[in-house]
C-alpha cells in the first residue's frame, strides 16, 4: 500500500499498468487499491507543482502569522476552519512558537493580499495581531527544488 | 627512442588489460547515449552525506587520520555490523577503513597470497579480482556459475577446484555483474567445504543492502566463519558514495593487522573528508538508503520483465543493480549484440565476457538509471531486435 502511495506522490499520472509492473501488483490490485485509497481519503487530491514565476504570472504570495485569542466556546479548529475557507488561503497550519496559525495566501498583487489581511483576516475577533512575510522568491515547493541543478557527471561504462 | 616498455615488470606483463576498456573507448565521443553500462548508483550522495563533508572542510579537518581510519567511523561500521548481522568486531583491531572495496581486496590478496598460491574464485564477478590475485603473486582459479544455477557457486564446484595450494575463495554476492544473491543454506554449504579443507573466505558484500525480497546474510554470521572470513564492504553502493572512496576489511586481528601494515605503507589512511561523510551516513543514513533501495526494486521489476518480454531471458536478479539477461534468442554473440545496440541504437550494454568466460552470452544491463531512461532503452532494444 505505502509502495504505491510513495510512487503516487512522486507521479500522481503514472499508469496503474506501469505500476503494477513498479511494485509487483496486477493492474487490476493496483487500480483497486488507488480507489480505496482515493475513496478512504487516503489520497486528498492530486495536484501540479507549478513554476508560475516561468509562466510569467504576477502572483504574490505572502506568508502570514497570527496570534489569536480563543473565545470561550470555540478552539483553534473552529478559526482555522473558518480562515481556510477563503480561497486566497493555500495553506494554513497550527505551529507552536510566538504565533498560533501560519497561512500561506495567494494574490495577484501586494495590494491584493495586503487587503485581504487587512479586511478578512485582521478583522476577525480571534485574530489578535498579523504578521505579513511577502515571499520574495520559491527555491523549493512541496519537495520538489524549482532550479536547475547540474547533471551528473557519470562515466557511461564503469567496472 | 628508448623503448620504455623494457622497464616494465615481467609481473605487469601477464595481466590481462581489461575487457570493459573497449566498450569504454566505443562510447567515448558519442552523444545521447543510453548507458545500461554502469556499475555506480545514479543517485548523488544525500545531501546530509555531502553536507558533513563540506561541513568538515570547513572546520579544518584536512589531515591524515589514523592509518585504521577515524575511531568513530570504525565503531559506526562496526554497531552497523553488530545490529544488522549480529557479528562482533572490535574496532580497535578487527576493522580497517580503505580506499574503496579495491584496495580492501588488494590488501587482503597481498596479506595472504605466496607465489604460486591459488586464489579460488567464482565467474562472472567483478572484474578486478583476477588482475588483483596475479599481482599478488598468486594464480586465480575460475569456477563458472551457470544461468541454472541462477549463477549461485555450490560447495561442490569450489571443493571441485580445491587443490593443495589452494589459500582463499573470493565470494561476491550480491553479485556484479549477474545480479544473484545466496541463500543461508548456499553459503552454510560452502562453509563446510572451507572447514574441511581449511581455508580462507575473501568475501566483498558491498551489495548487501541491495537486496530485495529478502535479507542478506553475512558470510561470518555462519557457524565457525567468522575465523576463517575477511569480510570488505563500503558506502559506494548503500550510500551512493562511489567517488569518495569509502570501504573497510574486517576479520580476525592477525589478519587485519597484516593489512593494515600494507595500508599503512601505501596508502596511509582513506580521504579524511569521506570518512568524515561516511560517519554521517552510518548515523543518520538508513532512510535515505532505504528510499533508493526501495526505488531501485521497482526499477528492477520493470526493467527485468521488460527484457524478457523482449525475448531476452532473464532470471530474477535480487541482489545489487544488474539485469543478466542472456541474448542466446537473437543468435547473436553478447559483443555482437552490445556493439551492434550501441551504434544502431546508442544502448550502451557491456558483454557479459568481460566479467568470465561464463559470462559469455550474457549482457549486463544496470537498471541504476531512472525510469524514464530505463523505459526508452527498452524501446530501444526493442526497435533493434526488430
């Protein structure tokens, strides 16, 4: 099972066929198991890692820290929920430390996101204070390095 | 013009240049080419490895070390020994840090052999073995592993070869360039043949991590072997780390420390900087190696079932990165077929000859190569037996 998960997330588009001959599995094990593991939840969704700045979009992204002051019936579950519903949101997490939540936001300038902060996120009664990093450049993404690297140099016969 | 030819010793003269050169020279100068051809991982060392050695560098540490190597590396390879294999070495005299498997096995062979001394050895292997036993003065004796035998050597075939000059056995498993592994009860039966007719085990398991579907076992983890095995081994494979240059002999302290002598004299101790990475990958490497590990098993599922889709039969190779398919089916000889797929296909193969006689008809094909590289030169091989 964690074969083909490993596989999958380096390559969510490879063929069950060319996994099945990967791991040892019939297609017909591997395709049943990919649906249980996308029917479980197992596997949320599979998605692109994307160099926007190649394509020459304008996206800015922002990382966002908050201290936030729990009210007396609801946890940090019920104000992440809520900020995770905005879809400028990319990511938001719990993290220990001076802040509580760190977001990940996407917008399409500076302003964008300086007023989504301002207006959604600074305004709601949990949110104590903000803190905005503006993301000046991605070297990595989800694993995966957003540079070139150098080829290696092996020999193309060796003992 | 002088010849300077004259100078050369009469020893250097009898030993065979090697037969993977040619194919070396051939892919010399041509672009695009798919290699299958090569005996080192594709992976580049883990970061964390190459990150201690920088780390090294940049606090000074460009000395000699001890001539054993560095303390702490003896007693990470020897925990590594004792956890995986349960075998005790004492790294204060029983481990002894090289230059690479090479000089490992050149030391032991220099440490053991007389003159005329027969050193027994199992074919196809690595190379360097049959050139090392002649420099030290002694005179290898093949035995040849068969397809049927999945290229296994029987206690039957070295006890066959034994004579009363007989002084080691050279065992390589996982093997270069077949790929086969040995069974508990393969070795337990040569263990008895080297009881009885009290001999030596030179035994290179540098591939024992690159074992898949099932575990390795450590010749000197057998009843009674630990006495009579020298027993080399390094980072190169495990790690990805061939270019640093990272192996080590261990065994009983007589015979270690006989190599050391030569060590000491020649040598003097392995690149400090690799050391250094080598301690590193010891520590904290085992879930990088196991990723490639793991990586390397799909590859060789795919590659394998590939070639004898093609009709090139292939038994299951579960031990380091080589395919061994055998080409009897295209009625071409393995050099025809491996010169002929190089230049109409640019499908770098080395002929299983250049690793023994009995290789002959063989191709090795690394699948240390990504799989989209592995996919295409199947496509390749296939267009080319078309």
């Amino acid at each position: 099972m964690n074969e083909i998960l490993e596989i999958i997330e380096q390559d969510p588009k490879k063929d069950p066929s060319e996994i099945a001959l990967l791991t040892g599995y019939s297609e017909k094990e591997v395709k049943t198991r990919i649906k249980e593991l996308e029917d479980s939840g197992i596997i949320r969704k599979y998605k692109a890692v994307i160099d926007w700045d190649k394509v020459g979009e304008e996206y800015v992204y922002a990382i966002i820290e908050l201290k936030i002051t729990l009210g007396d019936r609801s946890g940090y579950d019920t104000i992440a929920h809520r900020i995770a519903s905005f879809n400028e949101v990319r990511s938001i997490r719990l993290i220990s430390g001076d802040h509580d939540l760190s977001l990940t936001v996407r917008g399409k300038s500076m302003k964008d996101v300086a007023f989504f902060v301002a207006e959604k996120i600074a305004t709601l009664d949990q949110v104590q204070s903000t803190v905005t990093h503006f993301v000046l450049k991605t070297y990595k993404e989800d694993g995966v390095p957003l540079f070139e690297q150098e080829k290696s140099k092996r020999l193309a016969i060796s003992p | 013009m002088t010849d300077v030819k004259k100078f050369l010793s009469d020893k250097i003269k009898t030993v065979p240049p090697s037969g993977i050169r040619k194919y070396f020279d051939m892919v010399i100068g041509m672009d695009d080419v798919i290699s299958l051809g090569v005996g080192e991982p594709d992976f580049v060392t883990p970061w964390h490895i190459r990150e201690a050695c920088i780390y090294s560098l940049e606090k000074g540490h460009t000395s000699y070390t001890s001539n054993s190597g560095l303390i702490e590396l003896r007693e990470a390879i020897s925990d590594s020994f004792h956890n995986d294999y349960g075998v005790d070495y004492n790294p204060e005299d029983q481990v002894l840090v090289t230059t690479g498997v090479s000089e490992a096995a050149d030391l032991a062979l220099r440490a053991l052999v007389n003159p005329g001394d027969e050193v027994i050895l199992h074919e196809p292997c690595y190379v360097s073995y049959k050139p090392s036993i002649i420099l030290s003065g002694g005179t290898p004796v093949p035995v040849s592993t068969t397809r049927d035998n999945e290229f296994r050597v029987t206690g039957e075939q070295i006890e066959a070869a034994v004579t009363e000059r007989t002084k080691a056995i050279i065992l390589s498993y996982p093997n270069n360039p077949t790929g086969a592994v040995m069974q508990k009860q393969d070795l337990e039966e040569l263990a008895d043949v080297v009881v009885e007719h009290d001999l030596l085990v030179i035994s290179d398991e540098v591939y024992d991590k690159l074992t898949y579907n099932g575990k390795h076992t450590c010749f000197s983890s057998l009843n009674g072997m630990e006495e009579r095995t020298i027993l080399l081994n390094g980072l190169s494979k495990s790690h990805a780390m061939t270019g640093l240059r990272v192996g080590y002999a261990m065994g009983p302290p007589g015979l270690i420390s006989a190599m050391l002598l030569i060590h000491q004299y020649t040598m003097l101790c392995a690149p400090i900087t690799a050391q250094m990475g080598a301690i590193e990958a010891l520590r904290n490497g085992e879930a990088e190696m196991q990723a490639m590990v793991r990586e390397y098993n799909r590859r060789r599922r795919l590659f394998v079932t590939g070639l004898n889709r093609l009709g090139l039969d292939c038994f299951e190779p579960r031990g380091a990165f080589y395919a061994f398919p055998s080409v009897e089916s295209t009625g071409m000889t393995s050099s025809q077929f491996a010169e002929e797929l190089l230049h109409q296909q640019k499908v770098a193969v080395v002929p299983g000859e250049v690793f023994g006689q009995s290789g002959d008809g063989f191709l090795r094909c690394s699948y240390a190569s990504g799989l989209d590289e592995l996919k295409t030169a199947l496509e390749k091989i296939e267009d080319f037996l078309s």
